[in-house]
C-alpha cells in the first residue's frame, strides 16, 4: 500500500511539472490533464489492494488537499494562512487547474464556479479514484463470457 501511494505522489509531482511546462503550448495543458486523470484511473484500476486500503490510497493522495480545504472553510487566519492555504490548494491541483480554469467564467451567487470546484478536487478526486477502483474490480470480478 505504501508504494502505492509513493507512485500516486510521484506520479503527481511529475503531472505538477509537466502540466506547469505545457502551459506555454495553447491546448497542451488541457490534454495533460486528461492524460494525468487516465494514468490516476489505471493506477486505480489495476492497484490489486482490497476495498479498505484502496480508500486509504485514495484519500491519502489528496490528504494534503483535504488539509488545505479545511484551513481555508474554517478561516483559520493565523498569520493569514487562510489566504496562503487556497494559493497552495491551487498549486497542489496543477495538474488539474487547466480543467477547471475552463469554468472560470461562470459564477453562483456571485462567487466563481472555479472556487467550488478547487475546494471540492480533494472529495471528487478521491471518488474518482474508488469509483474506478470498484468498477475495476467488478469488471475482473464478472465470469468471462463465452
């Protein structure tokens, strides 16, 4: 479990970098990012834990998000770290920023959609990467047909 999580960090700083990198290419960022949320969903498809580690790996990839989410819900302002906590939030989820950035134009009571997405990536992306877990697991789960 440990190396797997290990490889989801790797694999997200690596995502981090070269998303940052290809943001000089107009369309490339948003290709990266598709690309980083299929290599999360293989590694969720084909991780072999059981149900409880696979959530554990899940959440664990995004602790640090989940972290940050709550200092900036609670308005922890120590020092302004509620003001720091949502700049890092947006450099944790680089590799998905470009993705998001294309909701920025829309807003619900006057706050941008952008906002609501960034705060909510740690709980979708955690689900995401169960749901492909258990679809994984029920598709080799299933008798192969004849």
């Amino acid at each position: 479990m440990a190396g797997n999580i290990f490889r989801l960090y790797c694999i997200h700083l690596f995502a981090l970098i070269a998303v940052a990198v290809s943001t000089y290419y107009p369309g490339l960022d948003i290709a990266m990012a598709i690309l980083y949320i299929i290599i999360i969903g293989k590694e969720a498809a084909e991780n072999g834990l059981t149900r409880g580690k696979s959530i554990i790996t899940a959440l664990s990839l995004h602790l640090p998000g989940f972290v940050l989410v709550m200092i900036t819900l609670a308005g922890i302002s120590q020092g302004d770290l509620s003001s720091y906590a949502m700049f890092i939030l947006q450099y944790w989820y680089i590799p998905l920023i470009p993705l998001i950035s294309l909701t920025s134009h829309v807003s619900l009571s006057g706050m941008p959609l952008y906002n609501g997405v960034l705060l909510l990536l740690p709980v979708l992306m955690s689900l995401y990467y169960y749901i492909v877990w258990e679809l994984a697991k029920n598709k080799s789960a299933r008798p192969a047909e004849e």
